[in-house]
C-alpha cells in the first residue's frame, strides 16, 4: 500500500521533536532530510541495477537499522552515509550532517536513544510501494519541511525555500513552456536555494530536454539542493557550491559568462555583502556595464548577473511586429513565393522520375533531383535527337531548381536585413518603448490571449450542455407519458394474443 502523504508528515514532525534542545531548529533539516533521503533512496534504488542511485553493501537505511541500541551508533552512522555518499559522487552533499555530534545530539545514552529512535520514526515509513515515475510523495514533503524549518528558525523564507505557488508563477510568467520548442533549452538559478525555484520551473517546462543549471553559496543549502533534484527525478542537474558575484562557476572558453535561455532567482534581498571579497567597478565580466548597484544593496547587482547570463534571443518577434511589420510581409510574401517554387518542383520531379521516368537518370542513389544531376545528365546526353525528350524535361527541372533557389535567396536576404535593423533598433529603445513591449506586447497580450481561450473553452462547455440538456427535454413529459401508455397497450395487445393475458 502506497503510503500516504499525512502519514510522512506525521512521522517527519516525529522526528523533529527527537532534536529539539540540542540544535536550533534550522538546523533539524541537516539531519531530518539526511535520513530521509537515505530511506528514500534504500527503499526505492537498493539491489537493483542501472538505478539512479547505486545502493552499496554497507550503506543502506537497513544498515542503520541494525544500529539501534549501538553504542557507537553515531559515528557508524556516519559511516553508512559516507558509503552511500562515496558511491553516488554524492561527498559533501548528503554528509554534510555529523551524527556523532555531541553537543547538538547529546552524550553517551542521550546519543544512543536519540538516534535509536530516530531511525525508529524512520524505519515505519515504506516507500517501496510508491510509484516510480510521476508521484512527487517525497518531493512535497521536502518542501513542505523546509516551508516550515525556514519559518521555525526564524530566518529569511526566501534563504534556502522559495514557495511553490511563488515559483509557479515565476516560471509561467517568463513563458518557459516555450523551451518545448528549442533543441537544447536550458534553465539558470545563480541563487538557486535548495532547489526548489529551478524545480518549478522544469515542471513547467515540460520537457525532459531542458538542462538545469544553478549555484549556491550555502555549502548545507547546496547539498539540500542536490538532494533535492535526486528526489524530484533531475539527477543530471549541473550545480556548483560558491558566491555567484564574486566566482560565477559557468563560464565560457574564452572566460566570458555562460549564457542560458531562461533565468529564474530569488536572490537574498538587499544584501550588504553582495561585494565583499571583489571589486564589481573592475568586473571581469561587465556585468555592470550600465552602473554599479550600491554597495549596500546588492538586489541589482544580482539584476544584472541575470541579465549578462541571459542569450540575447530576446522578445525579436515583438519589436518586428511593432517596428517592422511591412518588412515581416515582405518576408511572409517572398516565403510563400519560395513555397509555391518549391511545391511546383517537387510535383514536377514526382511526376518524372521511377524507372521509367524521364529523370532518373539524373536522380542520386536516394532518388534526389539536384542541379548537379541534371547538369551532368544534360552533358551526357548532349543534343542527341534521340533524347530530345528527355532533354526539354531536364531543362525544365534546372529552370525550377533555378527558381527555387533565387525565391530562397530572396528570403535569406530579406530576413537577414531585417534581423539587422531589429539588431540596430535594440540600443535606440527608451524605457518607455521597453515597458510598453514587454508589458503590453508580450505579458498583457499573453494574459489576454489566455482569457478570451478561458472564455471559447467555458462558453463551448456551457453551449454543448445546453445542447445535452435541450435533447434531454425536447419531448414534454405529457408527451412521454402517451408514448409509454401507447406501447403498453402494444405489449398488452400482444400478450393476448400469444394467451399470455386473459380478455377483460
């Protein structure tokens, strides 16, 4: 039976209430999401192969389990995690909690029953039954801890847990249901927490292609995050522990930023150290090209990391359909012509070439008809009468690949002078243009396009029940009940005749 969500959660508070007294409750989540992962992991992954987690002999939750009572439970304990740890590349990530702390978990019999009943509350939980793809159990309690370790410590939300309703909507709003479309689509965090914000954000992507991509400066926050996207089934998700501003880990060859297709961040609000330890008025990176932010108040600084670490693919379709929409139809009509030229040629081709089609002999081993072919075909047959045939289609076919290729040519050229011009108009823009396209062009036009769809969908809902409805009832009940007393005096009519039923 798969085990529910009220029941993880009970057993996960359990566990907290085990620590209280010896850390402060910020502190819980090193040691209660540890244990988690590491039933997780054993129930789901242990002895079978080529899983996502390899599970080694002496490091799996059973192994823990044998612990209890042990006088020396911590540090076996630690152990176990090590192994785990060492065999999953994981050093650093999952080890981050010492079990064998005596001053956060007690000494001697303190220690030994915290912990014996610690993996205890562990040990009822059985996630062997969940399912193996798309169920999120383990995913939503995670945040849900971390919901309320960052309320409990006192500490920032933001520090370590951005809201899933608040990543939601992050990632709808910049539209990252479009990385569908691109070949090789990637998502950048340079704050990226425990994970969660990048998490939201693949979900909504909705394609296994996108590549995630985040760092964090927190050394325990970064193996959360780590943890975190094993959980959430993103086990191949490049991040790196260090300070975003002052060391960002991708990086180009030639030094320059890595640019990725969408960013998303919650990065720590009005910090006061966004500078220590570098000089941003000398930045390697020109990230602050248009001024450097305060220096106590970092919130643009991060601004503008996620500017300069952004491709520069932007909006393009709003400022063509603004500044340049006689170019554009220009462009559409010379495609249409590049269509019809290409249609024209492919039915001309289909139609002569087979076995005993006049161009086969120009066709290559995959039946193509190039110009090289017929070119080389017409220099073969020369002007043999006895091809004559042959030879008017031959330069038929070079008259429509010539064709063709200047209606291409004349889109190529058209689409490249206007992405030019798109290009030169980028720097002219003033702020007011800038809100206007990305407010109103894309973010208000987006919204709208969404509520008139909301509208068709619930009006053809409301319009096909109306329907259902007007069909149930077309015929008035009086009407129904005549039709009934009719075919029952059919039936009866019937019966008598077969001597089922007396006469009256």
């Amino acid at each position: 039976m798969a085990l529910k969500k009220s029941q993880l959660y009970s057993s996960l508070w359990q566990s907290c209430d085990e620590l209280r007294g010896g850390m402060d409750a910020s502190q819980y989540k090193d040691y209660v999401l540890t244990l988690l992962f590491m039933k997780y992991v054993s129930d789901r992954y242990a002895s079978k192969k080529d899983a996502v987690i390899e599970v080694p002999a002496g490091g799996s939750f059973a192994d823990m389990v044998k612990l209890k009572g042990d006088k020396e439970i911590g540090d076996k304990v630690n152990k176990i995690i090590g192994r785990l740890a060492e065999a999953n590349d994981l050093k650093g990530v999952i080890d981050q909690a010492d079990f064998n702390d005596e001053d956060k978990l007690g000494r001697g019999k303190e220690m030994q029953d915290r912990l014996s009943k610690l993996v205890a509350i562990f040990d009822g939980l059985d996630f062997r039954a969940n399912l193996a793809e798309g169920d999120d159990l383990l995913g939503d309690a995670y945040e849900y801890l971390m919901r309320h370790f960052a309320t409990d410590s006192g500490k920032s939300k933001g520090q370590f847990y951005t809201p899933a309703e608040v990543s939601r909507i992050m990632a709808q709003v910049l539209g990252i249901e479009r990385a569908a479309r691109l070949d090789q689509p990637t998502v950048y965090d340079p704050t990226c927490g425990s994970g969660s914000l990048l998490i939201k954000a693949a979900d909504e992507a909705a394609t296994r292609k996108l590549a995630i991509y985040g760092q964090e400066m927190d050394v325990a926050t970064w193996g959360l995050a780590r943890m975190n996207m094993i959980l959430h089934n993103q086990p191949a998700a490049d991040l790196w522990r260090g300070n975003t501003l002052a060391a960002p880990h991708f990086k180009n060859k030639d030094n320059s930023l890595k640019t990725f297709d969408f960013a998303v961040a919650n990065p720590p609000f009005s910090s006061k150290a966004w500078s220590n330890g570098w000089n941003p008025v000398h930045d390697e990176f020109d990230r602050f090209e248009y001024g450097v932010p305060p220096i106590k108040n970092g919130d643009y600084a991060f601004l503008l990391h996620l500017v300069k670490s952004l491709k520069s693919k932007g909006p393009p379709a709003l400022l063509v359909a603004r500044y340049f929409a006689e170019e554009q139809a220009a462009i559409e009509e010379a495609q249409a012509r590049a269509d019809e030229a290409t249609q024209m040629l492919e039915e001309f081709v289909e139609e002569n070439t087979g076995e005993e089609g006049l161009l086969a002999d120009a066709a290559d081993d995959k039946g193509n008809v190039t110009k090289a072919g017929v070119n080389a075909r017409l220099r073969e047959i020369g002007d043999d009468p006895e091809f004559a045939e042959e030879q008017r289609t031959l330069e038929m076919c070079l008259k429509l690949l010539e064709t063709e290729a200047l209606a291409k040519k004349a889109v190529k050229t058209l689409q490249e002078k206007l992405d030019q011009q798109v290009l030169e108009k980028y720097p002219k823009l003033t702020v007011a243009e800038i809100k206007t396209l990305a407010v109103d062009d894309k973010w208000f036009a987006s919204i709208e396009s969404s509520m008139e769809g909301e509208v068709q969908r619930l009006t053809q809902q409301l319009t096909a029940r109306v329907r259902e409805l007007e069909e149930r009832y077309a015929q008035p009940l009086a009407a129904l009940e005549r039709e009934v007393e009719a075919f029952g005096r059919k039936v009866e009519g019937h019966l008598k005749k077969m001597g089922v039923m007396a006469n009256a």
